[in-house]
C-alpha cells in the first residue's frame, strides 16, 4: 500500500481534529448553559434560552444566585453528604469487589460457579422491587456505635453506604479482567511461596488500574446520583444528598436561575473527580505492561 503523502496527512489529522473537537464542544455546551445561566436573573435566563445567548456571558451577570441558594437549603451539608457517602462507597466497593472476583477467578473451592450466576442474575432485579423489603431490613438492624447498641438504621450514613458497597456488575466487571491476566504470573508468585493475600496485593492489583478506573466511574456515578433510596431512609435534612437537595429548589416558587447556581455547584466535585481519575487511570496504563 502506498504511503500517504505530507498534504494527504495533513487534511486527515485536520479532520480527526476536527471531529474531537466537535464531539467535546457537545458535552461542554450544557456545562457552558448551566454555568451561563447561574449568573443572570431567571427573566433574563428565561429569555436567552431561545437563542445562542444562553451559552453567552451577556446581560446583568452576578453571583446573586449562588447567595440566594445557599439562604434557601444547606448547599454545603448536601454536597459533603454526598461526597462522604459516595467516596467511602466507591473505595470500600472496589476492594470488596475485587477480593470476591479474585476468589472466583483464582481460587479453586465449590460452588464459585453458581454463586458468581447467582450473583450475575441480581442484574436484572429492578431496585425499586425490592426498596421496601430493604428498609424494613434495615430499619430493625442492630448498630453498636459510640453511643453503645442502636437498633434500626435510618437517618445515618451507613444506611446509605453499607447496601450499595457490594454489587454484581463491578465484581462482573472484575472478574471479566481477571481472566484475562496471564495465569503465569499466579503460578510464579505461588511458587515462590506467596500467599493468597500477597497474590492479590502484589501481583494482580498492581496491574488492574484500568478496571478500577472503570469500576470507580461507574459506582461514582451511581452513588452521587442516588434519590430514590436516600428519600426513603433520610428524614433528616443533615444526611440528605444532593439530589434529594434539589427538590428544595421546586418548592413554591421556582427560581431558575438559583437551580442552575445549585446545579454548578454539585457538578463541581463530578468534574474533580472525573480529572483526578483522568490522570490516574492514563498513569497506570503507562506503567503497567503484562506479557502473555
């Protein structure tokens, strides 16, 4: 085949760019909206959506918004809330989760097979069928905290932590790389008198950063995005995340403007997770080379 000339290149570099630009400048024109809007006032807000001076910073621009959401609900407990929840999840999650793949992929004991399909079928039980069964569970479990033994769950963190931290698609996802590894690097490690555990800490985990990554994305998303479960557990307002926060924006009045004020504010740790998790997940790639 005959190679490509310097201009033929060049025209398809400028196309490539091209299209990555586009396809970005579609996923930033909402966080360009959101961010816009929050600094007008909602008749100005109202009146630029039809046209491109919603993406645009023009009109009467201030922080109004931001002040006036943070007098409507407690913007900051809401964003900790569910920062802690979603973070102490995501971690606990991922080594959960990857103990029990390994023991599935690695370990050799009877009846992994039907309880990783066991496990796999939970994938397709909707939620909401079993959100009642659950808290009636958790509302009669017993909790031995600082305060000496406690009986039932609600209005607490670990309601809202606990339920969430093992699932079968991140051990699925585990456990589909896992069985990609070279098996060689088990048997080396096991005959130099490894243990398991060493196994596990030292040799498999090292190589599995992109499939943290993906696992940590996924129950990020999840975690941060949850409302139906903590609307039914939370009553009190000191545990509420940000998405059941958000229905103190639609009470009575409803200022658009102060809801997307809200909105940037809770994207805000999305964003810096997403590009502490970039950066890592690029970095274990680049360190980690495994040879069939």
């Amino acid at each position: 085949m005959a190679a490509l000339s310097p201009g033929n290149q060049g025209v398809r570099l400028a196309v490539r760019y091209l299209v990555l630009i586009l396809i970005a400048l579609i996923f930033i024109f909402p966080l360009l909206f959101m961010l816009m809007n929050s600094l007008k006032p909602t008749e100005q807000l109202l009146a630029d959506t039809s046209s491109l001076r919603a993406f645009l910073p023009v009109g009467d621009l201030s922080l109004d918004n931001y002040v006036d959401a943070f007098k409507r609900a407690p913007v900051g407990t809401f964003v900790f809330n569910s920062v802690l929840v979603t973070g102490v999840t995501v971690i606990a999650s991922l080594f959960i989760c990857s103990l029990a793949a390994f023991s599935f992929v690695f370990l050799d004991w009877v009846g992994r097979g039907i309880l990783l399909s066991i496990i796999l079928a939970t994938l397709i039980i909707p939620f909401e069928t079993i959100a009642i069964p659950l808290l009636l569970i958790v509302s009669k479990l017993p909790w031995f905290g600082l305060n000496g033994l406690e009986i039932g769950w609600l209005n607490t963190y670990r309601v809202q932590i606990i339920p969430w931290i093992a699932d079968g698609l991140t051990i699925f996802l585990f456990v589909q790389y896992f069985k990609d590894l070279p098996s060689e690097l088990v048997e080396a490690a096991r005959v130099e008198g490894a243990s398991w555990w060493q196994v596990y800490r030292r040799v498999i985990m090292p190589l599995s950063g992109p499939v943290l990554a993906t696992g940590a994305i996924l129950k990020f998303l999840v975690m941060y995005n949850q409302y139906l479960w903590p609307l039914i557990v939370v009553q009190e307002e000191s545990y509420r995340p940000v998405m059941v926060g958000l229905g103190y924006f639609f009470q009575l009045n409803v200022a658009w403007g102060e809801v997307m004020a809200y909105l940037s504010l809770i994207t805000l740790p999305v964003l810096a997770f997403y590009l502490a998790l970039q950066r890592a997940f690029i970095a274990s790639i680049a360190s980690t080379g495994v040879k069939g």
